[in-house]
C-alpha cells in the first residue's frame, strides 16, 4: 500500500477528497459559517485562475502570511495542487525576518492577511508581482495579467513547500518538502491515529508550522473532517468558550500549554490548605483527586476529545503523571520540519511516561555512536525526509551520513520494546569537569516541576551551570499575602524559593549536573512557533 501512496500528489488528495466529502463542512471561522469541501474547491479554483491569469508558472515560489483561517488552508492547496510551491511564513517572525524568508525563496508572490499586512511595508509590497488579499482572496497589487495557463497536476517528486523553520539556533533555513514527503507523512499519520469525517478539529497552533501544516491541516482534509479556527490568539479568554461551542474530537497541542493549564488551574485546587497538601502527597488519594480532576478537565474541553496530541518540546514529567492518573486522551508525538514532521508516536492509553513512543512503521530509525547509557544521536531514513535545504547544498550534505541516514541532531534512546526517549540536543549538550554528558534539557525538567516555576533554561557560563528560572508569580502572589511594601515582599519571597528550588534541584541531580547559580527571568523566555526557547538569545 505504501508503494501506491508514494506515487501520489497533494493533488491527488485534494481531488479525491472534493469527490468524497463534498457536502461535509471543511473549515470554518470559530461561530461563523461552515464551508463545505465543495465550496473549498470553488475557492481554490478561484484563486488557481488568478494564479494562471497573472503567468505564475510550474515551480514559482508563493509566500503565505496569515492567521489561521480556512482562506490559509484555501491558499495553501490553491498553490500546492497548481505545481506551484508555497511558502508558508510563520506570524511571529518580524518584518526583518520576513523579508530574508521572501528573498531567501524567491517569492514575487504572496497571499497576505489583512492583519499580518503591516509586516511588510509599502517597498516590499511593492517588488512582489502580486499580492492576494488572504480575507477576501482578491488581488491588492498586480503587475498585469499575463496569457498563461497551467493545467500540469504535480506529480510525487515536484517540490511542494519551502517551510523557513524557527529555529531554537537562531538560524532559519529552508527546507525543502516533497509531494511525496507530505503525502507519505499523511498516510503513516493516520496509520497511527485513524481520522474519520465525523472528526472535528481545533486547531490553536500556527498553520505556517509543519506540525499543525501536516498533520492539523493535510490529514484531516484527506478524511473528511471539519477543522474549526480560533478568531485570534489561544488565550484563556478565547479558548475556553471555543471548547464548549466546538467539543473537538481532536486536538494537537504544544507541552507549554498543557504545563500552564495544570500549573495554574489543576495544581492550586490540590494545595490552597495544608490538609489538601498532605492528603495529594499520599500517593493512591494523589491518584483518586487526579481522576476527579481529569473528569472535569474533559469536560473542559468539550467532552467528546479522544486525542489530545503532544508534540513541539518534551512534557514535563509531573504534568503527565497527572495526565495519565487522570485519564485525559493524551498522545506524545517526536518529530521535526525536515522529517514532514512525524517520525514516532502513540496512541491515547498507550503512552509510556516520558517517550514518545516507537517509530512509525515506514519510517527506519537507529541511534548513531551509543554512549554507555545507550544514548546517541537519533538517525532516520523514509519517504518523509526532506528534500534538502534550499540553496544549501553544503549544510544539506552535513545533515545526512555517508549511507543516506538523516542526522536529527536529537539525543535519545530505544528501549527494548522500541520505545523512543528523548534526552535533549546534541547542540545543547555539555561536558562537565569529569567528562560526563550533561544534558541541560534534563536538568530543566527537574526545575520545572516545582510548583512555583513555570520555565526555564540551564546555561554553562565558564563551566558552572546557571539556571534562568521564570516563576509562577500568580501562585506566588496567591499564596502569600503580601502589604503595602508588596513589592519588596515579593521579591522576598521570590529570594526564598530560589534557595529552595536550589536545593530541591540538587537533591535530585547528580553531581556533575548541580547547579551553582540561580537567576530570576522576570519575562517569559522568547520562544519558537512551537515554544520551545529560542536558548541562542540566552547563551
């Protein structure tokens, strides 16, 4: 069966779809009304005539910069399915990274929303061809219309989007995905976690980003399903009633969302007293209030979730204690930008605390130069894995072994039963003063399960290891009564728990990996598409 889907198009999945589903809702705009798979298809066909009026040519580079919307989606296979090759850029890059990303790829095409628009200004807007208006996908400035047409269907090889990623480096690269890539990840994704037309999906992370681009766009239009849009930012205040309206099916998530979720709102319930500390300190009580918590937490969402994927970052070890104790439909995904981007996963019910799961089944995984902890770098090879870096033939080289395997630069291990655990970045790994591997990503773990942080990073200033720690100043503050002199108090109370969180740290490390210092960020860190911190701005 693999073999037939490796000979497929985005193409072929679109045009399959609008025959099978084509009075099913597609997309939709958060109580705004539904577009069919039908009127899907008039819209791209509206947009692919434009395309060919204005004599944009097999393989031309089209950006797209917008908020997520069903027009994004519109844009997007509009492109793909037109032998042309989309750009997707992500909303939070500035306008200085925009403009390295349209030069970068060769864009003179870009599809624009009316909100992102004051991120290009009026020089670049006008050195594009054209420009499409992502609202009302009506042109804004063209150069003329040209007589061309294109009516070649892309076949499985075609380049299919350059996808800029944002890196946790700092260094933004294109990368390039097939046909062939996209269709195959769509076919092992659902391999994995079967999509049916009655599914409705949430969609609340950037559809600019591989992860949501993949597996919260493709495969739920390849299955019939309805995928509904937030009108703005995945706030509390815009989240919440979005769950009680939609009650998705499905939704894919970044572990920092979850981490606040039970930080700020399910930890609390369990420690207002000191009769509820120590009654949740008793392990099999600790268990039972997890349950209650994870009844009303489904609730939450909608009540009819049964999968809830994780993915972007590692979760922290406590939050998914109580995911687990609470029976929350939660599922652990591994994967990244040049792998299309799911490489392992599993299922709710199925989780193994802290990994990620095995591989999927067509995708051949080992783990190169095995230290005596059986940790190594992650290598891959399958359908899914990129094409290259656009216009980088020498990094493009450096990031595969001589026989073809592709180098993660990810640091893990498999279990005996093929389970995957992820220890952190072969870049961000330290040597410590007796040679010993210390990896920053587990002593972060550490750190953030305390109840009164909320992120944070492990540095090597001069080989001592400092920890930039953002704490939780709403618990802080809800904990202590504080008076006039709050802020001094504050602060006090901030100089404590740092003292604790250093011992509570240590206690639990082992000597290579203590840490010596202690300092206050007072702001969340920047972070990613997929919050991960950007470490470079912080080394």
């Amino acid at each position: 069966m693999i073999s037939e889907v490796l000979e497929l198009s985005l193409a072929d999945i679109y045009s399959r779809s609008l025959v099978d589903f084509p009075e099913r809702p597609a997309f939709s705009l958060i109580n705004k009304e539904k577009l069919t798979y039908r009127e899907f298809g008039d819209s791209v066909e509206r947009l692919t005539e434009i395309f060919n009026k204005h004599g944009i040519k097999k393989g031309e580079k089209i950006a797209i910069l917008g908020n997520n919307m069903p027009n994004w989606a519109v844009s997007y296979f509009a492109v793909t399915t037109s032998s042309r090759v989309v750009v997707p850029i992500l909303p939070d890059f500035t306008a200085f990274e925009i403009v390295n990303v349209i030069e970068h790829s060769d864009s003179d095409v870009i599809v624009v929303s009316e909100k992102l628009q004051y991120k290009l200004s009026a020089s670049v807007l006008e050195s594009f061809r054209l420009v499409i208006s992502m609202d009302t996908l009506e042109i804004i400035k063209s150069a003329g219309e040209q007589d061309y047409t294109l009516n070649e269907l892309p076949v499985a090889d075609d380049l299919a989007s350059i996808i800029y990623t944002s890196g946790t480096s700092g260094a933004s690269k294109g990368v390039m995905l097939t046909h062939r890539n996209l269709v195959s990840q769509n076919y092992m994704a659902n391999k994995l976690m079967p999509i049916f037309r009655e599914d409705v999906f949430l969609s609340i992370l950037p559809l600019s980003h591989a992860y949501e681009c993949s597996l919260g766009l493709i495969l739920p239009f390849s299955r019939g399903a309805h995928v509904v849009y937030l009108d703005g930012a995945p706030t509390p205040s815009m989240l919440l009633p979005a769950l009680s309206t939609v009650r998705p099916t499905i939704m894919l998530s970044v572990p920092l969302i979850v981490e606040k979720i039970y930080k700020n709102k399910i930890r609390p319930m369990f420690t207002k007293t000191w009769v509820t500390q120590f009654l949740y300190s008793i392990s099999f009580i600790r268990r039972a209030l997890h349950k209650v918590a994870g009844k009303k937490l489904c609730q939450t969402f909608g009540g009819n979730l049964r999968f809830f994927g994780i993915g972007g970052s590692k979760l922290d070890g406590v939050v998914e204690k109580f995911l687990a104790d609470a029976g929350f439909p939660y599922a652990i995904g591994y994967g990244l930008t040049e792998t299309s981007p799911l490489l392992a996963g599993c299922t709710p019910g199925k989780v193994k605390w802290q990994s990620t799961g095995p591989k999927l089944p067509d995708i051949e995984m080992k783990i190169l130069n095995p230290n005596n902890r059986k940790i190594g770098e992650i290598v891959v090879k399958g359908p899914n894995v990129m094409a290259g870096y656009y216009k980088d033939p020498v990094i493009t080289a450096s990031c595969f072994t001589e026989d073809g395997w592709f180098r993660t630069k990810d640091l893990g291990y498999i279990d005996k039963k093929g389970n995957l655990y992820i220890k952190g970045r072969k870049d961000n790994m330290m040597v410590g003063s007796n040679g010993e591997n210390i990896y920053p990503e587990e002593i972060e773990a550490t750190i953030n399960e305390h109840d009164m942080v909320l992120e944070s990073l492990v540095v090597n200033n001069k080989g001592k290891l400092i920890a930039m720690v953002h704490f939780n100043y709403e618990q802080i503050e809800k904990l202590h009564t504080f008076n006039d002199e709050a802020e001094v108090n504050l602060a006090k109370r901030v100089e404590e728990i740092k003292k604790e969180l250093m011992e509570y740290v240590n206690d639990r490390v082992n000597k290579s990996s203590k840490i010596l210092e202690i300092i206050e960020q007072p702001v969340p860190f920047e972070k990613t598409a997929t919050q991960k911190i950007k470490r470079y701005l912080y080394n």
